[in-house]
C-alpha cells in the first residue's frame, strides 16, 4: 500500500472559516482548525467546512497533540485525536504519524495503552458481522491467537488537530477489541455499520508510556514529570 | 532461599550422620548402660576358676 | 506564538498545554468540598460526605445524578491517601466496597482505586473478613483459559494459575472519582485464579452498548507493606487464616529441602556402608550349660585402647510359665572397673475368657557400648524360677553367645528418619495449609 508521507511539509491551505493556516500532510483528510475549532475536511484539492466538533473533554490523558515517541524502535509523532464516547465513558484514540509515512493509533483507556497499526482488510476477510462478536470468545486472526475482550457500538464525541478520515461528531461506529497471550492488541473496526463481515484490522500491542518514550507529558499539579527519555527517544 | 528450618534440618541430619560416622563403633550412646564397679574375688570356685562378686556388697550400679 | 503576517488570528487554545489543576468543588447536593484529585478522567464522582452520584459535564460543573443522604463510612484507608507501590506514587481516588455471599455467609472487601496519572490505574484490596490486603495490576494481555488435570487453570506469562472460585460481588459502597460509571448495587461476575501470592481475576461486564472482560493481576500484600507504603502509624490489622493468595510457608524453599533430602541420603548411604564395612562382629564367646551352671572363661575383646560395642545373646528353653536370667560379668585384666549386665528370658501362656494368650520371649540380646577393648574373664551367673518362685525348673539349660565389633542398626536407622521425616512433615503441613486455603474455595470438600 504507498502512502503519501503524513509529516512530510504541509500544504500552504488555510482554514476557510478565520483564514488561520490549516498545515494538512500527507494523507489527512480531517483536520480541526487549532485557532477556532471548526472541522475542515479535504475533498480533492478544495477544503470544505463541516462545522464546529463538540469540544474535546478534557479526559486527564498525560499524552499531548504533537508529543513524539517510537513504538518497538519506529519513531512517531502524535497527529491528531479522536474522542470516543460509550455508555460508561470516554476514551481516546490518537492519530500516529510514523518517521516512514504510515500511519497508526494509540489506543488509550482507562490509563492503559495499546499502539496499533492498520493491516490489510483482505487478511481478515469475511471473519463475522459485528453481532456474530461476544466477549471470551477465541479466535485465530491472521495466525495470533486472540480472545475477544470487549465488543462496543461507540459515538465519535470530539476531536482535535489531524484526522484520516471525515470524523463526524455523534456518528456511531462499531469495534472489537481482542488481546492474545503475549500482549498482543488487535481492533477490529467495521466501521458506521456492523452488518458485514469485512472489518478493517489495526493490529499491535499493549504498551506504557515509558515503553513508547513518551515526550512531552502533560503537566499535572501535584505530581512530578516522570524522567524524560535518553536523547533521541528512541527505546529498544 | 534458605530459611531457618533447612539449618535446623542441615544441624539435625547431619549431627545424626556424625553419631552414625564417630560414635555408632564405641556405641555407648544409644545402647544399655552396664553395671560398672569394681569386683573382689569371692569364696569358691567355677571349675577351677574364681568367681567374683561386686565389692563394697550388693550394690553395682552406675557407671 | 507568532500570527501569520497575511491573517491577523487569535492565539490558539491549546488547555492541555497547561498543567492540569487539582480542582476542589463544593458538592452540589450537600456543599462538602469535593478534591478532584483523578483530573479528567473521571466519569463519576460519589460524594464522600453523603454520597450523592454526581457526574462531570463537559463544561466541566459537576451534575447531580442521584442525591443520597448517608454517612461516610470509615475504610481501611482514607480518600486521598497517597502511597509508594511498584516504585511509583499513587493516590486513593476512589474507595469501593463490594462483597460476595456464599453459603449464606457474606464476605466483605474494600476496593481503593489507586491512580498515577502517568501510569494509570491500580487496585488495592483489602478483605475485610481475613484481613489480607491483595494489590491488582491490569494484566498485559489475555490469559488463555483451559483444562489441567480436570482442574480449570488460567495460563499467562509461562504461569498456571488454578481456578479458585466463581462468584457473584456486589457493590455496596462507594466513594470518591471513578474514570467510570459505578454504583452501589452494580454486579459483576468474578472468576478468581492463584498461584500463591499471584492471581487472576477476570470480570465480564454487560452494558447496553456492548461488553468487556477485564483481566486483572492480583499479588498477595502483607499488611506491614501496606501500611509502610502509605506511612500509616500504629499496625495493620491483624490478618486471620490462609486466603486465597499468601504464600504457604511451607512451601517457601520446598526445592532446597528436598534437594538436601537427596544429597544427605546420598551421604547416608555412604556412611552407612564405611560402618557396616568396618564391623565383622566376631564371636567371642559361646557356651551352653544347665541352669544351675555357671559359666567362666577369658575372652578377647580386641586389641587393647580402643572401645566397642559388644552383644550378649541369651536363650532358655524349654521354659513355660517359667524365667531365667543370667548375670554377665566381664572382669578386665588391666584395670580395676569390671562392667556387669543382666539378660533375662521368660515365657508365660494362659487362658483369659476363652481366649489363649501367650507372652515373653525366651530369647534375648542386650547390647552395651563403650566397652574398653582387651582381655576379660567372663562370668556368667544363671538363675531361674517357676511363676514367682525361685526354684529353677528341671532340665532347664540356658546358651549365651557374645560378640564383639558389632553392627548397631539404631544408629543406621536414625538419620535416615531424621532425613526422610523432616522433609515429609513439611511437606505434610504445606498440605495443610493448602487444605485451609481451599476449604473457602469453590473446591472444597463437600461438607
């Protein structure tokens, strides 16, 4: 699959709704205007507005919008986030942008993290409808053995700076989450409609901060910065 | 790890093996403890031999 | 921040960029001062004054879900209590209590729900009916569950945990932050695995917008880590019984007993053989006479200086409802202290209420150690008698036969238990112990 570098140099765009520059790279199609919050979204080479996103909770994540870490020694810089709500909560997705021009999500809920990259749909192809999904459940994708460990129809609840996709605030969209026995992490995503069977695979692992060499952190009052990373981030 | 019960199990084993190894040919540990004393000759003989009695009377006890 | 030079904007707004604030809010049911010590992560406050169920809107004021008018109960540790665990502080944010009713007994615990806003979350639990404290740490990945031996296990990270019981907890207590949606009343399905002091515990949740399983951790905690991790004063209740998760003592070092149990047995049998190699047990005497004889003769005891063990092996016969005895006496030729033995012989049979009965034995040996080698002259004074009496029954005749150099199985026999029996009492109370731990499992004896 080629890509367009997602960090290489922005296009000169800017947001059509105060004027202030809208930096889109590479694959973007999404992006929140970080000056007046509305969601501009690329259609070609026009930009269209699709208004403003419900502002983004502020869920106590540590990670910030443009903070660089690497995952198991690839590079990557924090592009955007999407704030996804459930009956019981909130959790964040953000939007990874990685040194060789893919991209990935980091996963983050209830303080645990997972990094997970897109695989072809085709490796998955046909494994069950949304519904067809309960949780214990075990199952061998693309050769990981996996129990699924939470199945969950969610609404799309806010989002802040680079998205790749048309992230439309209250669009519900269904996943399954799975885990393996060596910690391994993979979601599927069927997207706004969970009556197929060929969700999109992100696969990839558990992690913690220090793992991934988060950097910077958000400063909260009260507690001390763990250490930053040893120069250049990059972590076994 | 080790912990007191293996010292006290090493100390109990090994000081058995020690009265198995030193002492099990003397044998005086763990074996009836004979009457010891001294003896005088007493009247008469067993044919032809002395017999002897425990001196200072009846009493030979002890070690 | 510099505007682009084209267009005149407003400075971006970036609130994460700024340190986030520990807000203290006046709880809109009863006016308590409510600390937010978990930030934003939190979907649900319970109010430690009087527990109404407040919710965080996005505007960031506190909406009031449910006003309830109860007392604070006192827990085990207080709200905002800060701790140091695996190396890292963490802050009591919330407080739960659930429990769980077995055979008609219900089992109370405290749940705190220990935050890092670096490192997440992290549950201590402290059960409240044993007084054992657990810490439970989100498990990295999915445990397989299956089949060993007919026993249900879990298996993670190369360890084997056993399924200990499947139960049905309540929560009926809640305090402070949770990052979500909890109250007095909610109900989960809890399947605990131990590998003492580790455990699993996997709950399922069902909500209407789908379900989760959550794979927990769990590792014994004494409560002296406990309370020195907090910087409690005074002492940790006193924990009672086995639970589910600390260590069986016993079993602690069982491999460095039992490895010694091999090498002492090995040293045994070494030892055993030098011995028994080194002793021939010569016959040193042997006679035979009638009752009323008394026998006398030198014997040699072996080379002078040394000391031995020396059997004296007496017999009688015919003897009936009779006894015989003889006096031993060894009368040294180079010293004044001459060593005496007794040995005796008897025989009684009846009839007691119709039943025949038999005892004594009319053949026996004595053994006596610490004999100075050399020369000796032998006296051996018979005496018998019929019953009580101390005439000697006719044609009675007694033999005597003594040994030098002998083999004394007691000392072979004695370390041996003391090498196999320790081992085998440890083992025993290990089993024991894993006996009182199960009996409060799903597994126990039925009774």
């Amino acid at each position: 699959m080629m890509r367009a570098p997602v960090n290489g140099p922005p296009d000169p765009t800017f947001c059509p709704e105060c004027g202030a520059p809208a930096p889109f790279r590479g694959t973007t199609v999404t992006l929140i205007c970080e000056y007046c919050g509305s969601t501009i979204v690329r259609t070609g080479v026009d930009l269209r507005l699709v208004g403003k996103v419900s502002a983004i909770l502020d869920n106590g994540s540590p990670l910030l919008l443009g903070a660089r870490g690497n995952f198991r020694g690839d590079p990557f810089e924090i592009l955007g986030r999407l704030q996804v709500s459930y009956g019981r909560g909130t959790w964040n997705e953000w939007f990874l942008g990685f040194r060789d021009g893919t991209i990935g999500w980091l996963a983050e809920a209830l303080g645990q993290y997972a990094v997970l990259r897109p695989r072809d749909p085709s490796t998955v192809a046909g494994v069950a409808t949304h519904r067809a999904f309960t949780v214990g459940a075990s199952l061998t994708l693309d050769g990981t053995a996996l129990v699924v460990v939470d199945t969950r129809v969610a609404q799309y609840r806010g989002a802040e700076g680079q998205l790749p996709f048309v992230a439309e605030p209250g669009l519900s969209f269904y996943s399954a989450d799975l885990r393996g026995a060596g910690g391994e992490y993979v979601t599927l995503d069927w997207g706004n409609d969970g009556n197929h069977n060929r969700p999109v695979p992100y696969f990839g692992r558990s992690a913690t901060l220090s793992q991934l060499g988060m950097h910077p952190l958000r400063r909260f009052a009260g507690w001390p910065m763990p250490q930053p990373p040893a120069a250049g981030g990059a972590r076994p | 790890m080790i912990r007191v019960r293996h010292v006290v199990y090493w100390v109990l084993s090994l000081g058995s093996l020690a009265l198995l190894g030193l002492e099990a040919p003397n044998g005086a540990l763990l074996t009836t403890t004979p009457d010891r004393g001294q003896v005088e000759k007493g009247t008469g003989t067993v044919r032809g031999a002395p017999i002897f009695i425990w001196a200072g009377g009846g009493y030979h006890g002890g070690k | 921040m510099t505007a682009s030079s084209q267009t005149v904007v407003a400075a971006p707004q970036r609130p994460f960029r700024d340190e986030a604030q520990v807000e203290t809010i006046a709880c809109p049911s009863c006016g308590g001062p409510i600390t937010r010590g978990a930030f934003g992560t939190v979907e649900k406050i319970v109010c430690p004054y009087c527990g109404s169920e407040l919710s965080p809107s996005d505007s960031g004021a506190l909406a009031l879900l449910l006003e309830v008018r109860r007392q604070q109960r006192p827990s085990a540790l207080p709200l905002h209590a800060r701790g140091t665990l695996d190396g890292a502080t963490w802050e009591v944010v919330g407080i739960v209590w659930r429990e769980v009713t077995a055979d008609g007994t219900t089992f109370p615990w405290q749940e705190f729900l220990l935050y890092n806003p670096y490192l997440g979350y992290r549950f201590l639990l402290f059960f409240v009916y044993d007084r054992h404290w657990a810490i439970g740490r989100p498990l990295d990945g999915a445990p397989e569950i299956g089949m060993f031996f007919s026993r249900k296990v879990a298996k993670f990270g190369g360890k084997r945990y056993r399924h200990f019981q499947t139960s049905l907890a309540r929560v009926t207590y809640v305090e402070g932050e949770f990052p979500w949606q909890i109250r007095a009343g909610d109900q989960a399905v809890a399947h605990d695995y131990v590998a003492p002091p580790f455990g699993l515990s996997v709950e399922e949740t069902h909500d209407e917008n789908g379900a989760d399983i959550a794979y927990t951790a769990m590792e014994h905690l004494e409560g002296d880590a406990v309370w020195k991790a907090f910087a409690r004063s005074g002492r940790p209740p006193n924990p009672v019984g086995v639970g589910p998760l600390r260590p069986n003592r016993w079993k602690q070092g069982a491999g460095v007993t039992w490895v010694s149990c091999a090498l002492l047995l090995v040293l045994w049998v070494a030892i055993s053989i030098g011995y028994t190699a080194s002793r021939d047990a010569v016959v040193v005497f042997e006679g035979r006479s009638a009752i009323t004889e008394p026998l006398t003769q030198e014997i040699d005891l072996g080379p002078a200086g040394d000391v031995t063990a020396v059997s004296v092996e007496f017999s009688a016969q015919p003897l009936s409802n009779a006894w015989a005895y003889a006096d031993v006496l060894l009368v040294p030729h180079d010293r004044d202290e001459a060593i005496g033995v007794g040995v005796e012989a008897d025989e009684w049979h009846g009839v007691d209420g119709g039943e025949s009965w038999t005892e004594g034995s009319s053949h026996n040996t004595v053994t006596i150690g610490g004999v100075p080698t050399g020369s000796y002259t032998l006296q051996i004074t018979p005496q018998a008698g019929e019953g009580t009496s101390t005439t000697p029954p006719v044609g009675l005749t007694y033999a005597v036969v003594i040994r030098r150099d002998v083999v004394l199985a007691r000392y072979i026999v004695l370390p041996l238990l003391v090498i196999i029996l320790v081992p085998l009492l440890l083992w025993s109370f290990g089993l024991m112990v894993e006996a009182q731990r199960w009996k409060n499992s799903d597994y126990a004896p039925s009774s």
